[in-house]
C-alpha cells in the first residue's frame, strides 16, 4: 500500500509499473492495453466532451493461469486519482503512506490505490496457495472522468465468469457491506428563453412586467420536473432502495443560473436548470430521457410562452445501472467470504449510484460485485487527509483473497 501511495507522487503511469512489477514477481502473465476513452464503443454510459477523459490512457492487465475447466474472475480497480492540488492543507504527508490511530493516510488511498493493493496481494496469495483454480485476473483500469478501462478491455474480448470492483465503502460501513445494486445516474440541463422588456433603458426593473423572465419560465419546467419525480416513485420499484430512502428513483434539479450579479436590473435571456435523476437497474437511459423530455414537453406545451420558445434539454452523463440478486452464486461467495473473514454476515447496499460494478454487467453481460474497506476525506469531495482503516484493508484482503480461490476453485457457495 505504501508503495503505490509513493508511485503517486509521480503520476499514474508510475503506480501502474509497481502494479506491473508485482503481478509479473507473481507469476502473472502481464499486458498493456493502450487506448482511446472516446472510441470505446460503450453500450451503457454517454458523457459529453467536456465531461470525459480524452487523452489517450493505459490499462495493464496481469493474468494467472489457471484450468480452463474450472471457473474464473476478473478482478479490477482504478489506479487514477484526483489532480494533485492543495496539499498544504494536509497534516500528513500525501505520499508517504503514513499510519496514526489505525489510519494511513496518502492521495489517492481510498479512490482507489486500497482497491488496486488488495488485488494484486489476493492474487499473489492465490498463487502462492497451490490451490487448484480456474484463470484469475487483475485489471487495473483508469475510471475517473469516464475513462472507460474496464469497458474497452471488455470490448476488446476480455471475459470471465464473474467480476469484482474493488473500492474502499464511502458508506462508512467497510467490509460489513456488498455493493450488489447500483442504480443508473443521468445528468441533464434545461435551457429555457424570455423575453427581456421592450426598452433602450439599460436598467429595465420598471418595465420587468412587460417581459418575460425565463426564470418564472424555469420554474414551470422544475414544477413539472418534480410532478414527474413523484409519478416516478409511484411506478418505479426495487424493494432494496425503496427499503432505504422510501422510493426508488428520484429527479434532483440541483441549480438555476440567470443573469449577471453585476446587472441586477436586467432581465435575463435565458434560464439554466441543472438537473440529475436516479433510476434503478431494470430501467433504459433511453427510457428515463424519453420520460423527461415528455414532461418537459407537456409544460411547454401548456404554456403560451414556452410553446411558441421551447426549451432545450441537453444530457451531459448517463450511465446505466446493474445488479446481482442475492440468490446468484458470485454473491453467495462473496458474502460467504466476508462472514468467514469478519466473522459478521454482510448486507447489500443498495445506495451507490453509478457504482462500477455495473460496467461488466452492462457492457459484458458478466455478474459483478463490490466491496471495500473503510476509508474516507476523499480528495475528489474536496477533502484532505484521505485515509484507510488498516485493519480493514487487511480484511479486504483476507475477504478478496478467499474470493479469487472459492470462485476460481469452483467451490460450492453456501445457499442465499
């Protein structure tokens, strides 16, 4: 762990070579895979330009061999960070990998160095076991700003009979825990126009009520945003979110944007709506955005303004979501090597949207998984200090390590 949180203070290409280093000490056979996030031929996920990574990226894959008859798994993390920045903040060294309390402390431990650590220790006690077992693999894929690792090594023909993400639990909840649902996430805005009052004046506070302002415009559009957002929860199910926050999908109209703070007597031209909805596995992009764009077209339609001006709805992300039921073998594995580890039966939580393991699912068709340690103050919410709770890290590994060997041996799950 130590040394990948060193490798990060020179960059992602050197976390990736200790990663390549000690697959290959393992035994693995060990690939690079160069390529292009915008021509990786996704079928669950949209992110616009300005939304995506675009420079050319590199995956490395470390394979161990293993009987052709017996099952395998793929398992993956992310070696990307956050930007470097703001470390004078820090009370610890960011890349020294320093332990106080229980805690170490590095950029990038827990998003997702911890995840990346756990998997290539599992597969180096996998190997060193002697345990008869089908092909166990390691990607290490960049995530961050739709990087789509995992998908393009998917896309190119990587396969396996089940997956596992790796991620320290941002739940505060650590290995008591199964990422098993992951709900779809759309990021969308609304353009909606006015009509600035007819007058050369260049304050026109006086004459406001002869024009139209597309912020009254914009709220029409959020009202029936939010009619839509209950009707949504009336007819969307999934009993394990439901089960948590009371409903399982729901619209967040997150911002409005009008005008200039330094021309607070003009009336604006237009009116942005920020906007994101939740929805569960089961649910298409395609039929989310086709609901939104009725909705929005209904108001518009109802209003003699908006009819004649209607507004624009622009998708900035999407990714679609995924699930393994809690009666599929790769669960019963999973959860069965939690309980042996931690000595506490784990449970599905339910509440990470646009969680990874939904890339397999989605992309390959291939059933996925999720678990982590503790970790928190992660660097992408702003923080600093980020930590993972060692004695956690070690279970992760315990819990991973028996995974790879169960699944790969073919072992018999426990029944759900």
């Amino acid at each position: 762990m130590r040394e990948l949180v060193a490798a990060q203070a020179d960059g992602e290409a050197a976390v990736q070579d200790v990663i390549s280093r000690r697959l290959q000490a393992a035994g693995c056979e060990v690939s690079a895979h160069d390529y292009d996030p915008a021509e990786v031929r996704v079928k669950g996920e949209f992110a616009l330009d300005s939304a995506r990574a675009t420079e050319r990226r590199r995956a490395i894959v470390g394979t161990l061999p293993g009987d052709p008859d017996l099952p395998s798994l793929l398992v993956f993390a992310h070696p990307d960070g956050e930007p470097v920045q703001g470390t004078k903040a820090w009370r610890h060294d960011p890349f020294a990998g320093e332990v106080e309390d229980g805690r170490l402390y590095g950029w990038g431990v827990a998003d997702d160095l911890a995840g990346c650590a756990a998997a290539v220790l599992a597969l180096e006690m996998a190997a060193a076991s002697n345990v008869p077992m089908g092909r166990a693999i390691f990607a290490s894929t960049p995530s961050k700003r739709y990087a789509r690792g995992v998908a393009a090594l998917m896309h190119d023909g990587l396969k396996a009979d089940a997956s596992l993400y790796l991620h320290p639990a941002e739940s505060g909840v650590g290995m008591r825990e199964i990422k098993a649902v992951a709900s779809g996430h759309i990021e969308f805005r609304v353009i909606v126009a006015g009509r600035a009052p007819d007058t050369t004046e260049p304050g026109q506070t006086a004459f406001a009520h002869l024009g139209v302002n597309p912020i009254d415009k914009a709220l029409v559009i959020r009202d029936a945003l939010m009619d839509l957002a209950e009707d949504r929860a009336r007819r969307i199910r999934h009993p394990l979110i439901e089960a948590e926050v009371g409903r399982a999908t729901n619209i967040n109209v997150s911002r409005i944007t009008a005008g200039e703070m330094r021309r607070l007597s003009r009336m604006a031209e237009t009116c942005t709506l920020g906007c994101a909805v939740s929805f569960p596995p089961g649910e298409t992009m395609d039929g989310v955005k086709a609901e939104i764009t009725a909705a929005v077209e209904a108001a518009a339609a109802a209003d003699p303004f908006l009819a004649e001006h209607p507004p624009e709805i622009t998708w900035v992300t999407g990714v679609t979501g995924g699930e393994v039921p809690a009666d599929h073998p790769l669960y019963r594995t999973a959860a069965a090597a939690v309980a042996r580890v931690t000595g506490e039966a784990p449970h599905v939580n339910p509440m990470h949207t646009s969680s990874d393991i939904r890339n397999p699912i989605v992309e390959a068709g291939i059933p996925c998984v999720g678990l982590g340690c503790l970790g928190g103050d992660l660097s992408q919410n702003d923080r600093h200090d980020e930590w993972i709770d060692v004695a956690d890290f070690q279970r992760m590994v315990a819990v991973t390590t028996a995974i790879v060997t169960d699944w790969c041996s073919g072992t018999e799950p426990p029944p759900a």
